[in-house]
C-alpha cells in the first residue's frame, strides 16, 4: 500500500468500507483493508489500472465471495495466490459484465439454472465478473450463450454481455490467460456493443484498429506460443490451409497429406484454440498467430 499512499496522498486506509460519495472504495484482498481515494484525484485511466489489482468495494460486502472456493480463484487471479484445485486437465473462463440495474441474487439464480456442468462464479468488479468451468462435454456453446441472454432480457429484465474463453491446460499461466482474455473482452465492448456474446474471433478486427503496433504483436505472440511451441508443423499446416481458400484438396496436395490427416490437424487446432478457422474471423484471427509465430522464429 505505500507506494499508492505515496501516489495519492489523500488515500484513506480503513478496515470499514467508505460509503462517501466523493471517494473511490477499494479492497486489497491481500492486505484485507479498504482504501478510499477522492475521485478528484483520478483520471479514468488511473481507475481502471487500480481495478486490476485492487476490488472495487461496496457497501455491506455485498461483493465478496461467499465460499473459499470463490475466495481462491478471486485471490489467484486478481494477486498472487495459488491456483485452485480443480479435477479436470482443463479450464476456461467465460467473462461477464451486467447491464443497466445490476441484480446479482436474479443472476446468480439464473446462472445455476442455465449451467450445464459445475462451475463457480467469481466476482471481481461492481458489475462484471468471471465464471470458472471445467472442460465437460456438455459444455454450453455461443448459440447457447446468446439464448441465454435474451432468457435474462425476457424472464428477469437486465442485460448482460459475455466473453467466451477458450480451454487451457490448468497450470499457473491461467492468471495471463486470463488478463489478455480480459483485455480482448473490453476492447470488445467499445468496438461491438451490439453484440450480446463475443469470443476472440469476433473481437479481432477491432484489435487492429485499436492496439499499438507493440501490443498486438505481444498478444500474437502469446497466442502463438500456446499453440504451436510444443508443435511448431501444426502451424504450417493451418497457415497453409488458410493460404488455400481452406479448401481441403488443395490443401491435402500441397503438403502431400491424406484428406483424414489434414482433417485431424484442423481438428486438433479448433480444439486447442478454441478458433474455428473456416470462419472468415476465425481464419483472420489464425493467420495472423501463423505469421507472428513465423516472424518471431
């Protein structure tokens, strides 16, 4: 916390939550204290770099998580607390941010209805949060989540956007998933606000008009080394797939593949990506990770 005194001078540390109206509230989950900054003091930039790290309070802790499972995943990806246990060898996180009048007990009810497998719900904003899901097979797909968003507007009378994320391995590089997830989920809002449920596909266009040269070739890189480092021929086969119009003679041709070979390739890169790459979006966003892992190798 001092060098954040030392940034705002007149931050107030408390182990009550500070219901003023001119002031920012803010709890340190790792020092477990509020800390309320005169909003006089903070551009909107400086309130959303705090927000990644610290919780936006409210009042009556109506915000913090109920069980220590939820405790756990909110410490592991907002600090530095240790991964949660988990049963399944992979994990994804569905991103969320309610609309309008937020009603938290209509949502979380909602929420258990819908969900197919088990999951937990983790709340890290006054408005938005993350779901935590275990790779099942009766996982709910876009087509569902967009269902599920008009079942919200029709039955309990708020909105709510939603960021589909992809599997990953359960290991601590789920925090930086995670983050760059995030990031893509609000670039997303700005760019897409009609778009009820948004994945990285559809988010990717937007990145470019966005993103400095830097940053998106950091992201791409990341993506990049996720999906080919361990398998560096997948790479060539998709670029080259995508290269061919995604037709799949051509393709079998050129790199002197069976039809069944190549078909298992895509199949085992839409399923470690999570990208369907006979999407127009989908084959943007690949061939984009195919040429920022050819440029850094």
């Amino acid at each position: 916390m001092n060098p954040l005194l030392a940034i705002y001078p007149r931050a107030v540390l408390s182990e009550t939550f500070c219901a003023a109206e001119d002031v920012f509230c803010f709890y340190d989950e790792k020092s477990r204290v509020y800390v309320s900054i005169p909003k006089e003091d903070m551009t909107r930039k400086e309130r959303q770099l705090l927000e990644s790290f610290l919780i936006p309070a409210e009042e009556k802790g109506a915000f913090f998580p109920q069980t220590a499972e939820e405790k756990g995943w909110l410490r592991f990806l907002l600090s530095d607390g240790l991964m949660p246990d988990v049963k399944e060898k992979r994990v994804r996180f569905v991103h969320f941010h309610l609309l309008g009048e937020r009603d938290w007990a209509s949502f979380t009810e909602a929420v258990r209805h819908f969900w197919p497998i088990s999951y937990t719900v983790v709340r890290t904003g006054a408005d938005q949060g993350v779901i935590v899901e275990e790779e099942k097979l009766e996982a709910a797909g876009k087509d569902d989540f967009e269902s599920f968003v008009k079942i919200l507007e029709g039955d309990f009378y708020f909105s709510v956007r939603f960021f589909l994320g992809r599997y990953y391995e359960a290991e601590e590089c789920l925090r930086h998933h995670y983050r760059r997830e995030r990031r893509y989920f609000d670039i997303g809002k700005r760019h897409m606000p009609q778009l009820s449920t948004l994945t990285a596909e559809a988010v990717f266009p937007a990145m470019l008009t966005e993103e400095s040269k830097e940053k998106l070739s950091s992201l791409l890189q990341e993506e990049a080394a996720l999906l080919f480092q361990k398998e560096p021929e997948l790479k060539h086969t998709i670029q080259t797939f995508i290269e061919h119009n995604s037709n799949m003679s051509l393709t079998s041709k050129k790199l002197h593949l069976h039809r069944n070979s190549l078909q298992y390739r895509i199949d085992k890169f839409a399923e470690r990506s999570g990208i369907d790459i006979k999407t127009y979006r989908g084959a943007l966003l690949a061939y984009f990770i195919c040429l920022q892992y050819e440029k850094s190798h």
